[in-house]
C-alpha cells in the first residue's frame, strides 16, 4: 500500500476512447458501470475517475478536427447518460501529462515479450497489417493510466482482463524493484458479459460497422434496427429466445415483465421478427429519452462541458502529481530527497 494512502479508499477508474459516437455495445458494456460505481450509487466506489483517451485514440484517428469533434462529443454524451461531474472526476486523458511521464517509467521495467502477447498487437500482426510502435506499448500507457490515480478497481470487458493483468505485472515489478509505490488493481467484470450484439449478431463494434449509436437521428436508427439480420425460420415456428440476438437486445431495455412476454412469444411462435423489432424501436426510444432530453440540453451550453473537464483535469493532476512523485523519488529522479529503500531493492538492482 503507498505511504499517502492509508487507509487506502476504493477507487474506480476507467477510460474510454473518442473514436466514434458511443454506441449500445459501449453504453450496456462500459458506460452504464461507470455510473453504477459512482459515489452515492447502489454499487458505488468511495472514489470514481473517468476519463476519455484521447492519447490512445491517436492510434487510430489522425484528422485533428474529427478527434477534438469527438472528444467533445464524448463529453457532453457521458453526462448526459448519467456520469455526474459532483459524483465522478471526468476529465480528458491528454489534460494530464504527469501519466505519460509515469507511463516512461514503467517502459523501462516493460519486457519485450510482455508487450508481444498482449492481444491488440498479436491481431495485426497475424493478420498482416501495419502496427506503430503506439499501439505496441498501448498496454504501457494504460497502465500509467491506471496507477496514477492509485485505482483500486477498474471496470472491464472480458476482452480487456489482459491489459489489467499487465498493469499488475508492471505495477509489481516497479515495487519489487523500488518499494512499495503502486497500488495494484483489481479488474471488475461487466455485469452479463461484455458482449452486446449488433445488426448482424456479431459483437458491436465500430470496426464491424454494426453499431446502433446511442444518440442517433431517431428515424436513422429505426431504419438500422428494422435491417437488424434475423433467420428465415417460417412466422408460426416456434423459437428459443435464447442466444437470439435481437431478443438480446431487447432484453437490454425491457421490465422484466416484458421481457417474460417477449420470451413467451418466441416460444409460443406465430410472429415475425418485424414485430419483435418495433418493440425494440419502442423500449429502446423509452431507455434514452431522458439522457437524450438532457443531452440536448448541454449541447447548448458548450461552457458547461469546458468547465466540468476542465475541474475534472484539476482534480486529476493533483492526484497524479502525487503518484509521479512518489515513482520519481523511488527510483532515484528527485534530486536531494530520498527514500527508505525496499528491502528487497538491493536484490533488484544486481539482477
């Protein structure tokens, strides 16, 4: 446990990147968790730190006024959607410098090899395609992400467990080697799986170009679900809902009651899917309204988003700052001052 963090409160921490508008699969997979542990809510952390990854987006968005468009969008969707700037720190990744210094530290503790299993890397180059030396120590800089704000639990997919295992190891190695300066984290796993479907019964996502966005044009967005890809089993067949993918997405918005009803109908059968659709148009119209009303209401107050990043950075940086001192002093950066040695540094440095 650091020095300065005793005893040690649990604290959330999550980002998410502005590569595009946020779609279903990042709101029931990320976004609606980042409110849930939110202080005050029924499964809340005593802290929570969101921030949106503008750095780690780099490595994929390379017009400069689309990134920023998106950031800003990232935003204003986050506290429209529930994210509550008296709750929450959210603040903008690049607005805090102090973690891409910390993330140099830990790249001098980074095996090679460590980098080359993590799963982003190991894609591309299996399917042939470029890779820059951003998105190979990717895991580095999430891991500086982390540590810096002495995190204790961090809101992932399944898909996403690797990169926590990686920032323990290097989390562990950095304290083996200086003392005990990070605290490690601790995954915590999306409620049902992080797995939501899209319009084509794959995992949405933007790179499958199966996305429903959240806030989309309403009238585009009923086009997109009544195209949603079903089978071809005749109307009066009979069918399990289960592993259904537009069931599924309809069990995301519906009361429990409705969603016993809908199930009730697959099994019974005697419908078309183009019914179960409309439903869908229907609850998922209801699930946003709010968040939509509010969101608009923010979109006419640009000042407002400005000034709650701009206390979220603040925030932020203080905690960082704390954190990258502590590494600095540690391993030996901060001239003048020192520290009591690990016990088992000595052992560290004449490996």
């Amino acid at each position: 446990m650091p020095p300065d963090a005793t005893p040690q409160p649990s604290r959330a921490l999550s980002g998410i990147q502005p590569t595009g508008r946020f779609h279903w699969g990042n709101y029931f997979g990320a976004i609606r968790q980042y409110i849930d542990l939110q202080p005050g809510a029924h499964q809340a952390a005593d802290e929570a730190y969101y921030f949106i990854a503008d750095l780690h987006a780099l490595t994929t968005v390379r017009d400069p006024d689309r990134l920023r468009s998106l950031v800003h969008a990232a935003a204003v969707d986050l506290v429209a959607l529930g994210l509550d700037p008296e709750r929450a720190v959210l603040f903008i990744q690049s607005d805090v410098p102090e973690v891409t210094e910390l993330s140099w530290l830990l790249m001098t503790v980074t095996p090679m090899g460590l980098l080359e299993r993590c799963h982003a890397y190991k894609d591309k180059k299996n399917r042939g395609l470029p890779a820059d030396a951003g998105l190979f120590t990717y895991p580095v800089l999430m891991a500086a992400d982390i540590l810096a704000y002495d995190a204790t639990v961090v809101p992932v997919g399944e898909d996403q467990v690797q990169h926590i295992e990686v920032c323990r190891d290097l989390a562990g190695t950095f304290n083996h080697l200086y003392g005990e300066v990070f605290t490690l984290p601790k995954p915590r796993l999306v409620e049902g799986g992080a797995k939501v479907p899209g319009t084509d019964g794959q995992k949405m996502s933007k790179s499958y170009e199966n996305t429903i966005e959240v806030f989309e044009d309403p009238s585009a967005q009923k086009k997109k679900i009544m195209r949603i890809t079903t089978d071809s089993r005749p109307m009066e067949e009979p069918k399990d809902p289960v592993g259904d993918h537009l069931f599924e997405l309809y069990s995301l918005m519906a009361s429990e009651a409705d969603r016993t009803r809908m199930a009730e109908l697959y099994r019974r059968g005697g419908f078309g899917y183009g019914e179960v659709k409309k439903a869908l148009v229907e609850v998922s119209a209801a699930c946003f309204a709010d968040a939509r009303d509010r969101r608009a209401a923010l979109e006419s107050d640009r000042g407002r988003i400005e000034a709650i990043l701009a206390a979220g950075a603040a925030k932020a940086r203080a905690r960082a700052g704390k954190v990258l001192a502590r590494a600095k002093r540690a391993c030996g950066l901060s001239r003048g001052e020192t520290v009591a040695p690990a016990a088992n540094a000595a052992k560290g440095k004449q490996a």
